[in-house]
C-alpha cells in the first residue's frame, strides 16, 4: 500500500491542512499556507522525498529557492 494524502483548506484561515496515511503508521496531519507545502511535509513525515513546485517568477523578478 502507498501514501494517501488528502488536502483541505479552512474557510476562515485560509490555511491548508493535508493528511496522510499508509495503512501501517498512524496517520500525520500538517497544516501549512499552501495544499504543496502541507504535503510536502506530510511526505517528509513518512521519510519520503517532498514534491515542492519552484515559486513562479513575478513579473521583474526571479524565484528563490
């Protein structure tokens, strides 16, 4: 069995918790200010590599990583 992950976001906050489990730890719940980086953090939790998409560049600018 893999992660499952599943992403919400508070109406009132606008803050995104993710949840993950995989059938054999207890589950990890992370909440964080995007769906990427609650579950890049739920992934870490599980000792996987996190997925976290590079920032769009703003127009004049660049992106930081």
């Amino acid at each position: 069995m893999g992660l499952s992950t599943r992403c919400h976001r508070d109406q009132l906050t606008g803050l995104w918790t993710a949840t993950g489990e995989d059938g054999e730890r207890p589950a990890v719940t992370v909440t964080a200010g995007t769906a990427d980086e609650a579950a890049a953090l739920v992934r870490e939790a599980f000792g996987l590599a996190a997925y976290r998409p590079r920032r769009r560049c703003h127009p004049g600018g660049s992106a930081s990583t």
